[in-house]
C-alpha cells in the first residue's frame, strides 16, 4: 500500500501574509511537518522561514523594519522600480539582520521538497520551480513575491517571472500532481471571502501590453480562484484537505503599514492553528 504524503499550500496575499507566519510558527512549536511544501509570494517568503527551523522569526523582522523606506515603500518604488527594496529585502535582511539559516534550508530541501510557484509573463502559465537552494535560487523567491505593476519582472532559468498568485494563487491541485494526496492548506482570507475582477486591468493591459498571454490570465485570476476555493471545499469534505484561515477579517491591506495590525494577524494565526491541532494530527495520520 503506498505511504500517503502530506502536503502544505501556503497561499499568499503581501502583508496579509503575516498570518501564514503565525500558523506556521505554530505548527514549529507542535512539531508537525508536511511531507513537502509549496508557496505563492508571501507564503513562499514565510515558508522559507519555517523549512529552515527558524521560529518567529518573520514576525520579529516584519515589525521590526516594516516602516524602514527600503522595506515597502514609495520611496522604494520611486528609486529602484520596485515597492519592495530587493537589496534590503533579499540580501541585507537575510544575510545581515535577520540572518537566515542558508544551511539548514538546503539540507531539509534535500528530504522536503519546497516548491515555489511563480508566473510567466510571457506565457501566462504557473511555472513551480523546486528550491533547493535558498540562497542561489533568491531571485525566485523574490520572483514570486514581485506584486504585478509595483515590481520590475524577474529573469530567472530564460524565464520572465512575476507574483505567483496571477497564474495560480492555491496550488493544491499542483501538489496532488506531485504525489501529496493530502493537504494542510493555508489561506490568508477569511471564509467566505469571494475573489472580484481586478479593477486594474485597464493599467495591465497599457503595462503588459507586450505579453498578451500574461494580460488574460489578470483578467481570469478571479475566476480561477474562486473554483479553487469551490474544489479545495470538496477535498476538505472528502477528507483530502484542512484549510487553516483567519477567523476573523482584520482587514489587513496587502501593503498594511500598522505593525500593532500586523501582531494582530501574527496572533490570529497562531490561535487559529492551536484550535485546530488535535484535527490537524488527525488528518494526517487518518
């Protein structure tokens, strides 16, 4: 009889993210761990944190530098075409103030597969890209968090890539692909949460014009999401699925500057998980 393997969907949804980083620094301190992972943009960026063992540590950096310019700011934006500072984000956080645990993360990838998931601008298509090396592979992880319009496109592999969520915001049918039969999903909406068409279309349409493809898939993000959320309902109803989601709608934007909101989130995600443990080790060894 072939072993069933857990999988874990991080979904993203910027500062929103904050969230997956209370589940996850709760599942860290319960000792639970999937069989492999997958991240969409902030869920990958938290999800790196969580692979390498390094407990709360998102959430003491996003509080921390959340209102430094070169975090997520205009000031960014203005100066380097990128709302998020790439070099203060993705090298001078993780090599210098929140030093991250390059080892570590290689050494579990090698066992847990973490797969990141990443848009295509010239194809419109999801491209997961399995990441082995944290520190090699940045440019993808920054790739799946480069939010359309406020980020420059990434080349990664002969790929243009931008955020994840365009192409494919809650990849827990690619994870059945690869073998996880069952999967702890994360989201960073509340339950009930219906995804509408992006007012900013008519802006991708001018920006991206060039990649006609990457325009149609903005155009049905919307409707992709919501017949995920309707499928991901049906694995949950047959046992194939457990969704972790805030309980409650604390109105986080994705770009949410209050740190007092942000502790929130943090703290809503550590307590929803901790009222879902005992099912969540049922489910994963039923």
């Amino acid at each position: 009889m072939e072993e069933t393997k857990i999988g874990l969907v991080l979904e993203g949804g910027g500062m929103r993210g904050i969230y997956t980083a209370g589940v996850l620094d709760e599942l860290m301190e319960a000792g639970i761990q999937a069989d492999g992972m997958i991240g969409v943009s902030a869920g990958v960026i938290h999800g790196v944190s969580y692979a390498s063992h390094q407990y709360a540590r998102n959430i003491r950096y996003f509080v921390k530098y959340r209102k430094d310019k070169r975090f997520m700011s205009l000031y960014s934006l203005i100066t380097s075409g990128n709302l998020c500072g790439t070099e203060f984000c993705y090298d001078t956080i993780p090599n210098e103030l929140a030093v991250f645990d390059f080892e570590r993360f290689r050494k579990q990838a090698e066992e847990i597969p973490f797969y990141v998931c990443c848009t295509n601008v010239e194809s419109g298509k999801a491209e997961y890209i399995r990441l082995y090396d944290a520190k090699e592979q940045m440019d993808v992880i920054r790739a799946s968090a480069s939010m359309p319009l406020v980020s420059e496109i990434v080349e990664y592999d002969g790929m243009k890539l931008l955020d994840g969520g365009t192409a494919d915001s809650i990849p827990v049918e690619k994870m059945q692909e690869l073998g996880f039969s069952k999967n702890i999903v994360v989201l960073t909406q509340p339950e009930g949460y219906v995804k509408k068409a992006d007012k900013s279309l008519p802006v991708m349409r001018r920006v991206y014009k060039e990649y006609p493809e990457y325009i149609e898939a903005c155009k049905n993000r919307y409707l992709q999401y919501n017949r995920t959320l309707e499928y991901l309902s049906e694995l949950t109803e047959q046992g194939k699925a457990i969704v972790i989601q805030p309980s409650r709608d604390l109105k986080l934007s994705r770009t949410e500057k209050n740190t007092d909101k942000l502790k929130r989130m943090y703290k809503l995600g550590r307590f929803d998980t901790k009222n879902l443990l005992d099912d969540i080790r049922k489910f994963m060894v039923s």
